[in-house]
C-alpha cells in the first residue's frame, strides 16, 4: 500500500510543478481514465460468468481474491507470508 501511496504523492508533486510551470499534463483525460476502468472491470465478467454457467458459487471472497489480483497486479504484503514471517 505504501508503494500506491509514495506514487500518488509523486504525481501529485508534479501536477503541481506543471500547474506552476504553466505546462499541460501529457496524462490523458479523466474519460480516458474513466474508460480504462470500465476494461479491467469488464474483464472481469467473463470468468464470473464462466463460473456461474459451471455451476459454482459466487462468493465476495472469490471475487476479492480474483477480481484484485487482476485489477491490482501483486499487493505488498500478498505473497503468501504472514507479517511476522
């Protein structure tokens, strides 16, 4: 999570910069963002679908554990080792 954090502070910092510098952002517009959102979600469909037609239930878990790993890419944290280990 800290990763997710120090990035957005970093393009925060440097929105800033630009809005100083007077320069436009080569980011593309929020609708594009927007839309970006709209594929990595529809992505997900397919494969509830597939296990709905197969006969299997639909739980938050498979869904959080699944739907994240796709969306997210690898979480710190999420290797499969406990805190302390």
């Amino acid at each position: 999570m800290k990763l997710y954090v120090l990035s957005f502070g970093a393009g925060l910092l440097v929105g800033v910069v630009y809005s100083l510098l007077n320069v436009r952002s080569p980011a593309p517009p929020v609708v594009a963002l927007v839309g970006l959102l709209g594929i990595l979600l529809g992505e997900q469909l397919v494969p509830v679908a597939k296990r709905l037609l197969a006969g299997h239930t639909l739980t938050v878990s498979v869904l959080h554990e699944d739907g994240a790993r796709h969306l997210f890419g690898h979480l710190p944290g999420r290797d499969g080792k406990d805190a302390a280990g």
